[in-house]
C-alpha cells in the first residue's frame, strides 16, 4: 500500500495532450469552480478569464508539490498576465494553513477533494498542474513533479499568443 501511494505521489513526465482521461478533451473549457479560499475569498475561476491560469493540485505531505510551490510564488509575483491558484488535496486545512504561512504563498489556496479532481479528468497522483489559457480554455497537462523550464516556456508562449 505504501509502495502504491509512493508510485501515485512520484509521477514525473513531460506535459501530455488534456483529456487522455475520461470527460473533456484539450481545447475544452476548464470545468467551473467556486470555492472560498483559506482567508475566507470566494475563489472562481471564472472570474481569472482573461489570465493564463495555472490550476495547480497539491498536498502538504507531497514532497515534489513543497518543491514547485516556491517557483508558482515567484510567477505569481514576476510573471504580468499569469495567475496561480492552488487546490490542496489535504483533508484537513490546519496543515495547509501552516505551510501557506511557511512558504509565504501569495496567491489562493482553495481546499479540494474527490469531486473536484474528477471535475478535471481525475487527479489521481499529486501534483497535478494544469495550464488554462486566457479564454479559459486547458491547454497543458503535467502529472507528477513538472518540468519547470518546460512549464515557464508553455505559460509564456500562452501569454504571447492571442
């Protein structure tokens, strides 16, 4: 059981084509949410159109996740177009407010859960980041620990296009 959670938690690949899974297929718009996030903010998604968005899935006890978080602040705070909302998977939000406080997140953390990760053709393995353009619609894919220059390269080339 250990060995399989390890295996789901350690995916790593290159960004892969959406809707490999079942549901919605690349060129769809991303499913719809609205969530209140962890200081109280009704999060939408919705309300982003018009940004690239990356939509990133996340655990407190998923060590690649901890790893990438430090870089989604840095394009929050560096990157003019671009918005980073993270969905936790943790189940309870006292763990994902200590290391939001840690990490000095500065962009919204909604809590999320099995429902949600089915909205978006499963997240069965963390992290699960996605790229939205700006008409909302999801473009790329990464399952498991992202290709970080690959991943800047997308969201810049997303910003560059129309």
């Amino acid at each position: 059981m250990v060995l399989l959670a390890a295996l789901l938690v350690v995916q790593t690949g290159p960004a892969v084509a959406v809707g490999t899974g079942k549901g919605w297929v690349a060129g769809h718009t991303a499913p719809g949410f609205s969530r209140m996030d962890l200081a109280g903010r009704r999060v939408t998604l919705a309300s982003y159109r018009g940004k690239v968005v990356l939509l990133n899935f996340w655990a407190t006890w998923c060590g690649p996740c901890l790893i990438e978080m430090p870089r989604f602040e840095e394009w929050q705070r560096t990157i003019p177009g671009l918005q980073v909302i993270g969905i936790s998977m943790d189940d309870e939000a006292a763990p994902v407010r200590a290391a939001y406080a840690k990490l000095k997140v500065n962009y919204p953390v909604v809590m999320g859960d099995a429902a949600m990760g089915r909205l978006y053709d499963g997240v069965y393995g963390l992290p699960v980041t996605l790229l939205i353009d700006r008409a909302g619609v999801v473009r790329f894919r990464h399952r498991g620990a992202a290709d970080l220059p690959v991943l800047r390269g997308e969201i810049e080339g997303l910003l560059a296009g129309p």
